[in-house]
C-alpha cells in the first residue's frame, strides 16, 4: 500500500466561481515515522504547510517553490526549489508545486509529522497521480 503510516481528512472543499470545473480542497496529513508518499503528480496547483513535525520533500522537476518564514516579519520568503533538491521542512516551513510536478515526501524523524494542504484541481481529476522518478503514470 503506497498510502501506508499516511491519514488524510478533508477539511473543506469547494468549487470557486472564478475556476469553473474546478474543486479547491483543504486537506489535513498526518505521516506516521518512517512513511512515505512515493514518486507522484497531483492534477492541480498545491500549497502545503508543516505544522509540526519534520518531512522531506525530494523534487524531480523545476518550477516549485519552497516556503520558509526567515523574514524579520514571519512572512513567508519563495525560493525555487531545484530539481534532485532534497529539503527537510519544519514547523512553518512549506512549499508550492503548480500541475504535474513530480515529488515525494518522507517523513524520517521519530515524531508524526502533519502538513496542512491546499489544492486547485480539475472536478473530474483524482488528487494524485503515482509517477516514477521521470513522471511517467504508474499503476
């Protein structure tokens, strides 16, 4: 089971006006130490948030941004987030990945780690696709 150790519950979901089509969902993940959400693509634009514990997220693909809150003010600074780059997110740390992106995400601390994620994606879409490492579907 590719979803083992992960727990997902929607916490809202609506279809904007200004996206007809579309569905955009909240979304609260949970990894259990040691799991893992393989080489995969999510069919829409995705903002997620660390809100505790510790994951990393390794990025086959340019055109991310990872999200890290070192202004003096707290608000969020975008850097892009290279292609191979393996980053490891804390509390407060996220990142933005538009459609098709290929990425994992791991969690290999000793604590649970939850991500807050939000996503845009097409009503007739599934929210992941499983990819290999070069973004080809896999069953």
């Amino acid at each position: 089971d590719p979803m083992a150790g992960i727990t997902s519950e929607t916490l809202g979901s609506g279809v904007p006006s200004a996206a007809p089509g579309q569905v955009f969902e909240l979304a609260s993940v949970t990894f259990a130490p040691g799991a893992t959400i393989p080489f995969h693509t999510n069919p829409g634009s995705q903002i997620v948030s660390v809100l505790s514990g510790e994951l990393t997220l390794t990025a086959v693909q340019a055109g991310g941004q990872q999200m890290r809150a070192t202004s003096e003010d707290g608000t969020p600074v975008p850097t892009p987030v290279e292609p191979g780059a393996s980053i490891v997110l804390q509390p407060g740390d996220g990142f933005f990945f538009p459609q098709g992106t290929v990425h994992l995400l791991h969690n290999a601390g000793a604590e649970p780690a939850v991500i807050m994620v939000a996503t845009l994606f097409a009503a007739d879409q599934p929210d992941l696709v499983w990819t290999d490492e070069q973004g080809t579907p896999t069953p």
